[in-house]
C-alpha cells in the first residue's frame, strides 16, 4: 500500500457532484529550468508529483470523473495516471508489492479524462474547456498549487454546502491584510451556519486599500453549471486573460455563491520557498519518515545556528 500521512475516510454517499476539473495547463516558469521539460504538476512532494495529491483529495470526497486540462508538454501527466505494464511486470517478477501498489494507485483513483486548453488564456478559459465534458451538471474545481492536507474534509464541507444550497461555493481562508494582493478576495456577509458565509462581491488581488476583506479565495470551488454561460461573455482582464473571480462576481451577484471559511492545513507549492517548506512539513508528519528526519533536521538547524553565530562573532571582531 502506498504510504499516506493518514488514511482517507470512506468515500461519502452519491452526490449531485461527481466530476472534478485539474487545470494543469500553466507553463510553470517560476520553477524554471526545472519544469523546462518537467510539468509543474510533476514535481515531487516528498515521493509523489504534487498533481497526485489533488486527485487523491478529489477521489476522498467522492469525485470518481477527473478530467485534467493540460496543455503542450504535459505528456507525463497522462503517462502518470495510466498503467505502467512494463514497470508493473518488473515489480511483479520481483515480489514488491509495496511499490507496485505505488505504481498502480495513480491509475486506480478516478476515472481520469485529458483535454488540452490550447492557448494558456486564464483560469475561467480553462474551466470553459471543461464545458463539453461537465455538461449541464455541477462541478469542482481543484487547483494544484494548493495541496489541501489529507486530514482535512474541506471538499467535503463545500458538497455539503452545494447540497444544502445549491449554486456556486468557493474556499475561503484569511490571510493577513498585506497579502490580499495575492489573491481574489471575497465581500461577505454572515449566514446561520458556522464557518459558511454569502459571498456578495469578488476582487482579483485588490490592494490593500481596496479590499473589502481579508478572506482570500483559495483553489478549491464547487461551481454551478451557470458559470459557463457567465464566462462565455466575461471579456479579459487582468493580464488579459479570462478571470474565473471575474464570473463568480456575476454569480455572487446575483445571490448564489456561498464560501466555507477554511483554518485547516494548506500547503502553497506555487513559490519556491512554500514548495521547500511543504516537502519539509509532509516529511516530517509521515511516520516512516518523520522521526528519523526530524532528528536530522533539529542537529542540522542547530549547526547551522552555531555556524551562523561564530560567522557574526568574526564580524564583528
């Protein structure tokens, strides 16, 4: 069995949602030249491709469709999520079981689609590529730069809220004030349930002055069908690309998008040093690697520390 930080919980019974859409068609050039041939969705985080994570998440909520809109050099992607029988027959011959189940789990996950988006124009161009294959039922959206912790039931909370709701549901988390640049922030107001919140307005990283929160749409969202009518007229915007936030907007609009309010753990892969600091933090939560790991890092941070103050020392003699 191939190892998990903990085992997911059974999945849920049949929902009104059972597709989810992975755009994964970006170009990855913050981590150039890694991903000059290397998808970013490819890189490992610890022994799996970040991408792997996303799918899991997916599958653990129910979501038994996953179709993946790549683009050029993406090829890995679709070779990841389907059969090895070679490399299979390999670990067959040799009684590895362990690794074989590795090799096999990606495949066995979902029932996994590929389409390509052609020209990398936006997040809300890549979720109308998926308008053929979704047809005229909801949807989730899960991006890959941020990996939800297997721990966490954020998906299943946001199908919970799409049931009880109907509508478009997005992932919200605060964030302090000087990073809602980052993000597209919501305008919300209160509901009757814990941790749920109306979305009445959305901002594609306002400046700080111009926010109307500090609650930053994270890259998870349960989506109506209606948002492929509302993208089919939304113009470009910023970067002059087509803006998912920018049709949520009319949505939020018009009453039907609600948020979950997320305080769990996320890790951000989509800088280097959050990428470092997520390979870091599930390495070190995972029990074949975390004790031994652990110790070798407390003796390398305290090396580096005491190297660090003989070099002051020396300056300042």
């Amino acid at each position: 069995m191939s190892h998990m930080i903990a085992p997911h919980s059974p999945a849920p019974a049949a929902r009104a949602v059972r597709k989810a859409v992975v755009p994964a068609a970006g170009l990855g050039t913050r981590f150039l030249p890694a991903t000059k041939a290397t998808p970013k969705e490819m890189l490992p985080v610890v022994d799996k491709p970040a991408i792997q994570y996303v799918v899991e998440e997916a599958a653990a909520a129910g979501l038994d469709d996953v179709l993946m809109i790549t683009g050029r050099h993406k090829r890995a992607i679709e070779d990841h999520f389907d059969h090895a029988f070679e490399l299979e027959q390999a670990l067959t011959a040799k009684g590895d079981t362990v690794r074989l189940d590795a090799v096999r789990d990606p495949a066995r996950l979902a029932n996994i689609h590929h389409i390509r988006q052609g020209e990398p124009l936006g997040l809300g161009h890549a979720v109308l590529c998926a308008r053929r294959h979704v047809g005229d039922q909801p949807f989730a959206v899960l991006l890959g730069d941020d990996l939800i912790d297997p721990r966490e039931t954020l998906l299943s909370r946001m199908l919970d809220v799409r049931d009880r709701h109907d509508g478009t549901v997005v992932a919200l988390m605060e964030v302090p004030p000087e990073q809602i640049h980052l993000y597209g922030c919501a305008a919300v107001e209160p509901t009757d349930e814990d941790g749920v919140v109306r979305v009445t307005g959305l901002v594609e990283k306002p400046s700080r002055q111009d926010a109307p929160s500090t609650y930053a749409v994270i890259g998870r969202y349960v989506l109506d069908p209606a948002v492929f009518d509302t993208l089919e007229r939304t113009p470009p915007g910023r970067g002059g690309e087509i803006q998912l936030t920018d049709a949520l907007q009319e949505l939020a609009a018009d009453g039907t998008v609600h948020g979950v309010v997320f305080d769990g753990l996320r890790y951000d892969t989509g800088d280097k040093a959050d990428y470092l600091r997520t390979v870091v933090r599930l390495a070190c939560d995972r029990p074949d690697l975390g004790p031994e790991f652990l110790a070798w890092l407390r003796e390398f941070v305290a090396t580096a520390e005491a190297n660090g103050a003989v070099g002051r020392r020396r300056l300042a003699a």
